[in-house]
C-alpha cells in the first residue's frame, strides 16, 4: 500500500510538473521572415538596391530605357532583387550577416562590369572571362555561407 501511494505521488508531481512547464513554441514562418528581413544582410542589400532606384527614377527624368546606365541600372537593380529572395528564402537568419550582405552587393556590382563588358566584347574576350571569372569567387564564397 506504500508503494502504490509513493508511486501515485511520484506520478502526479510528474504530471503537475509536466502540465505547469509551457510548451517550447517553434517558429513560425512570419517570425523566420521577420528575422531575416531584420538581418544585416537583408539590409545592406536593400540599401544599394534602393540607392540605385534612386539613381535610376532620377536618370529617367532626362534619359529613355535605351540610356546605356539606365540597362545598366536595371541590370543591377534585377541582380540584386533576385539575391533579396534568396536572402528571404533563407532559413538561418543568424547566417545572414553584414559581411554576406557586402559580398552580395560587391556580386552584383562585378556582375554588372560583366554585363557592360559583353555589350563591348565576345564571351571570349579575355577581360569578359576575368571578369566573369570574379563574379565566380564572389558567388562561391557566397554558397559557402549561403547555400
């Protein structure tokens, strides 16, 4: 009879104990999107990809969509967007750091040399190659943070 009542009491202080803990919330995907859009990353990407609609909505008071900076600018701006649903896309907001934010925006900016150079040069050129060739360091050092 002892040992059924040291039990029963064993059992309900785990159950009382249990019942008074509260459940460890998982996050939610509005609270990970949260997260990453207050990452430094996300930041200094939209930051240069605001910067230069700026540039752009200002060089389109006196310039038409064929202006060489004005595709240069879309270009970039379209680079950099597609790296901002990426970066959203993220499920590790503690990866999205301000360093990873200056590679994707350094990215996009060599990204964009590329782009010039081809409207100059063949693919073979061997400045378009360097050039790509840079773009490539940029994006693996990138995956290896982002993958």
């Amino acid at each position: 009879m002892k040992i059924v009542f040291i039990l029963s009491a064993i059992l309900f202080s785990a159950l009382f104990v249990q019942a008074q803990t509260k459940p460890v919330a998982k996050p939610t995907p509005g609270a990970n999107l949260q997260a990453v859009k207050s990452s430094p990353a996300y930041s200094e990407v939209l930051l240069q990809k605001t910067e230069l609609s700026a540039v752009l909505e200002n060089l389109l008071l006196d310039f038409t969509d064929e202006y060489p900076k004005v595709k240069e600018l879309r270009f970039e701006i379209g680079v950099l967007q597609k790296d901002l649903e990426k970066i959203l896309a993220s499920p590790d907001a503690s990866r999205l750091t301000q360093a990873l934010g200056k590679l994707i925006v350094r990215k996009a900016e060599l990204a964009t040399d590329v782009f010039k150079l081809q409207k100059q040069y063949s693919d073979e050129h061997p400045d378009v190659k360097r050039a790509k060739r840079k773009v490539e360091v940029f994006e693996q050092a990138i995956k290896e943070i982002l993958p």
